[in-house]
C-alpha cells in the first residue's frame, strides 16, 4: 500500500498532474454543468445529435487520459524495480502523456464551445445561469475550507 502511494505521489511529482478532462457530468467543468440541465435547454435534433458526439468525445478521451496515466505509472514502477532508476525517462515519458493529454483537452473543450455556439439566444442564458449558480456554490464551498499559510520553517 505505502509502495503504491509513493509511486503515485512520485509520479506527480515528476511529471506533474495529468489534466482532468472529459467529465461531462462534474461539476466544476462549466460546461460539464449543463448535463444536470440538458432536458431544460429543449435541444433541437442537431444539437442533440452534436450533443451525444461531445459525450461520446468526452467518454474517449477520459479513457485516453487514464491509459495514459496507466503507462505512467508502469514506466515508473519499471524504473523503480531497477538499482538506479533513470527518473528522467519517466519524467520524459511523463512529458510526452501530458502533451497528448493537453491535446484531447482542448478538443473536447473545443467540442462543448461549438455546441454551446449553436444554442439560441434562450439556451446561452439558461447556460450562463446554470454556470454562474455552479460557480457560486463552489466559492462558497471553497469559503468554508480552512486557509492553509505556507510555513516559515
């Protein structure tokens, strides 16, 4: 068990966080948002066919971006079984996921801009009202967590 933590914890570490994406239903992603709303913003039949491509997008690319965490995890596991692991291949292998983590990205979050490009007038501003309300419930939740102060040691 600790073995395991260490890998993980030694992997972000070297090759820092890989990005979150494709949640279509989180609700810190804005417009992962309006899956709680989508029966309200009485989408036509292209936008729900558009719709469904941006979640099956979303769905793939999270299965991407866990394989890819997965091959992280086995470089590093690989090195560590060595007497002196190469810590930056893995950082390089590392590197190299991310880049193509950041790549499907920006396609999904490209995939969710041109729908929300063809809501009506009505749809963007139940859209705006439904992000807003999520983003207001998250500071709020966020007020409520204790600050933490760097320390001075």
């Amino acid at each position: 068990m600790k073995s395991s933590f260490f890998t993980m914890v030694l992997a972000a570490t070297l090759c820092a966080p890989l990005p979150a994406l494709a949640q279509p239903h989180a609700d810190g992603v804005p417009l992962g948002m309006l899956a709680k709303i989508k029966t309200q913003l009485n989408l036509d039949t292209s936008q729900q066919q558009q719709w469904d491509a941006v979640i099956a997008q979303s769905k793939a690319a999270r299965a991407t971006t866990r394989a890819n965490f997965a091959q992280l995890r086995s470089a590093l596991q690989t090195e560590l079984a060595k007497a002196e692991p190469d810590l930056a291949a893995v950082a390089s292998v590392g590197d190299g996921l991310r880049e193509q983590n950041v790549v499907l990205h920006k396609q999904v979050r490209d995939a969710w801009l041109a729908l929300y490009a063809n809501f009506t007038p009505e749809q963007k501003a139940l859209a705006r009202d439904t992000i807003q309300a999520g983003l207001d419930r998250l500071a709020a939740r966020w007020a409520t967590r204790p600050s933490v102060t760097p320390s001075t040691e």
